[in-house]
C-alpha cells in the first residue's frame, strides 16, 4: 500500500526502512532482549553478517580516503595480476586499463568477464557469474587472509589508509582512534 501511496517512488519507501527501528537495531543485544528474544525471531537485535565481496572492496576504497562517489557510466577494467590475465584464451586482447580514478569506483561497475575474476571477489564469495544467483553464501577459507596479507590491491589500500592517518593527525594516539572510527563507524573504547 505505501508503494502506491507513493506514486510506485522507491526513494520514500528506503527512507522508511532506514529509519525504521529495526534497521537501525543495534547489534549488541540487551540482557532483557536476549531473555525476550533468545533466537531474534523478532529482530530484538541486527543479525551480524560478513560483508559480500563488494562491500569488502568499497569498504577499503572508503577508508583509505580514495573512493570515487561517481555514478552511472561505463564499466572499469580493475588491474588483475599477471598470474589471472594468463588465463585468458585471449591474453590480452579483451582486457582494457582503466585509470586510477576509474578503478576507485565502486565495486558495482566492475566490468565482469567470467573467465578473468578479481582473486579478492572470488574469495570473498563473489556472486556466480554464471548463473542467477538467488542466495550468496559466506564461507571461510585461508585464501581469504592469504589475499589480504598478499595481494598487491589490498596492501596499496593498507598503505594508503595510513597516509590518510598521518595526514590527519600527526599523533599516534588521535591516528589509532580515527583509523578505528573509520573502520568500524563508532570511537572505540579504552579496551579496545
């Protein structure tokens, strides 16, 4: 009824949802939430996820300081290791280069080709690009971390983060809670 109310605009309808109590349930839950609501049947408290490959991605163009908020357009061609263009049946013909501030748009304008996939989407579970795909799956595999502490992309976003830091702040102790306000959108506490 409130799609039609609202002339079939969907703006008015995200609105509702994001400011709806539930989405902004915080994930921590209450003694007397836990005890109400043991199993969250009734959404007393946000149900942690991972995040899908893509948000994984934006999430460190975001707080390296380097995304590119550009919208709508064409595609990009993001830089893949030698060892995945090698796998193409025709190497190098098809695959473009894209400027840098073409690859620091968002993860949905990645131009997808199935053979050549970006190794950190796969890992993190990179929707089947083959298929529909009505339901992604999280796993947990070692080639996870492994791309995170190896892979070129990943440690240029890690070093680029902490030129954002440095240049912030000067301090070590105001660069440790800004990268922590960054990283997860709350200050952190003392023990943390």
């Amino acid at each position: 009824q409130q799609l039609i109310a609202e002339g079939w605009r969907i703006k008015p309808i995200h609105k509702i949802i994001v400011m709806s109590r539930t989405y902004r349930a915080s994930s921590r839950p209450s003694p007397e939430a836990i005890a109400a609501d043991p199993e969250n049947r009734l959404y007393s408290r946000f149900a942690m996820r991972r995040l899908t490959a893509e948000e994984v991605r934006d999430t460190m163009l975001a707080v390296s300081g380097k995304l590119n908020p550009a919208m709508g357009g064409a595609g990009f061609y993001p830089a893949l290791p030698p060892e995945v263009l090698a796998t193409s049946s025709m190497a190098g013909a098809l695959w473009r280069d894209s400027s840098q501030e073409d690859r620091a748009r968002r993860s949905i304008y990645i131009h997808t080709k199935r053979s050549l996939l970006m190794p950190l989407l796969t890992d993190f579970d990179l929707a089947d690009t083959d298929n529909s795909c009505p339901v992604r799956f999280a796993t947990t595999q070692p080639t996870q971390a492994l791309n995170m502490l190896n892979s070129e992309d990943v440690n240029q976003h890690a070093h680029a983060f902490a030129d954002r830091l440095r240049g912030e702040s000067p301090d070590t102790t105001q660069q440790v809670r800004r990268a922590w306000h960054l990283v997860t959108g709350r200050p952190g506490t003392e023990d943390e």
